[in-house]
C-alpha cells in the first residue's frame, strides 16, 4: 500500500513527531495518564485574540473536565472604524463574556487602553495576580513575532507574570503558583518566525467554538478581515496535518521542549 504524507503523520501518532510536531489528541489536552484535568488560562492583548486564536484549546479543557479562563489586557475597543470607543468596548466586553459562558469558561479583564498596553511591572505583576487567582496549568498567549505593539507587550508581560506568579518569594496576595504549560498561539498577526511544534486536535469543540467567535461584532469581517473565514480554513488545514477533522497549531518555548530521558 501506498502511504501518503497523511498516513505518515497519522501514523507518526501522539508520541513520534510529524514534520517536527507533536500531536496532541484525545483523552485531554496534553495530559499524561493521571494527570489532573488542565486549567487553561489564554492571556491575550484584546479579546478577539484570546477567542480566535486561543479560544478552542480553553474549551477543549472545559469540556473535559478541566476549567478554561480568558484573560484580556484591554477591551479591544479602538477596533472599528465606525463605531465610538467606549461603545465598541462595551460590545466587546458583553461579546467575551456570553462566549465564555458558551464554552463553560471565565472572561476576566485588565482596562488598560487598546493600543497602548505598556511593558512595566504593574501590568505583568496584575497578570501574576490573575495567574495565581486561576491557578491554570497551561497558559496560552502571544507569540512575540507580531506586527501588533500590544500583542508583542502582552508575549513580554506574560513571560514575567508566569514568573513572579511561581515565585513564593514574591508576596501578593495569593500565594504562589506554578504554570505547568506555556503555548503560544497561532495567530495571523503573530506570524514572523512563528514555528508549529504542536498540534491539538479541537474536533469535540469546534462547533461551540465557532458559535462563540460568531458573537463578536468583528468576526464576519466587519472591520476589514475575515476571521471567521480565515480561523475556520486554517482549523481544516491544521487538521489536515495531523490526521483530525479540525486542529489548532502551537509553539512552545525552547525551554519546554528539552527532554529529561533516564533511558535511551
Ligand atoms: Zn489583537
């Protein structure tokens, strides 16, 4: 018989890599057998980027037993060119929320402006705060190869909130926590040297996903880019290299993958 490139990457399953990607697909997301449900935190620069591009992975733990939560540094609201600020923040805070009700998750906020999200210790010790608060196990974000300033803020914040949140030194008010997990996400605008090494099959939660995307007031393309067509090809496409019916690509931090091995 002849394979394919597709039964190559079918067969390569979840412990071999396929064109240098892992695959992650059922029971749960990246779980090793054991492992308590994931607590999925997406910490992103404005709400659509937390639903879009990071939205299945955080429903694909709620639905699995674990817990997802959207973590948004501003409302996003300088995103249109026809309607006010303030009222377009209020759009996109009412859409984040009745999204993630919809995929059995929290929307939290930070209010610092759309377009202007600094790099400083309040915000990646606010973040902290919020990572402790929620106590995930992964934590999805930005990757820093973005044409956005605030996505690039928010991929620098992050990194140090991850940190000071796992230091027990550093007192808050909650005591420290540990991020299993860092992924970053998949996103058209953080594309420059964004590199796939892992992929998640989102196939029991792409059609609640997709219902909540559908709730923002950008997601048809209104203020110049089809989201909706893009994130639902790309879905098709990732799973296309990975053997599913829908699938979302990561990338992980240098760090995560070295590999500890006591046997050859
Ligand atoms: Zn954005």
């Amino acid at each position: 018989m002849e394979h394919t490139r597709r039964d190559f990457l079918v067969l390569a399953g979840a412990s071999a890599t396929a064109m240098g990607a892992q695959v992650v697909g059922q029971p749960g997301i990246a779980r090793e057998q054991g492992d308590a449900p994931a607590r999925v935190m997406a910490v992103a620069a404005h709400p659509g980027d937390g639903f879009f591009s990071m939205g299945a992975p955080v429903a694909l733990a709620a639905a699995q037993q674990g817990a997802g939560c959207f973590l948004s540094l501003s409302l996003g609201s300088r995103g249109s060119a026809t309607i006010p600020a303030p009222r377009y923040g209020d759009m996109q805070r009412d859409a984040s929320q009745q999204a993630a009700q919809k995929l059995r998750s929290q929307a939290i906020f930070l209010d610092y402006e759309d377009g202007e999200i600094p790099v400083n210790d309040e915000i990646k010790f606010a973040v902290c705060d919020k990572i402790r608060e929620f106590q995930p196990s992964i934590v999805l974000t930005h990757w820093k190869g973005s044409w956005h300033k605030d996505h690039q803020a928010c991929h620098a914040i992050v990194e140090d909130a991850i940190f000071y949140a796992g230091l027990p030194a550093i007192a808050r008010s909650r005591p420290a926590h540990s991020v299993g997990k860092t992924w970053y996400a998949w996103n058209w605008e953080d594309a420059d040297a964004f590199r796939a090494d892992t992929y998640l099959d989102i196939t029991p939660v792409y059609e609640p996903w997709m219902e909540a995307c559908a709730l923002f007031p950008m997601w048809r393309g209104e203020n110049g880019f089809r989201y909706n067509d893009y994130y639902q090809s790309h879905a098709v496409a990732t799973g296309c290299l990975c053997g599913a019916k829908y699938a979302v690509a990561l990338m992980s931090p240098p760090e995560q993958l070295v590999r500890h091995l006591q046997a050859l």
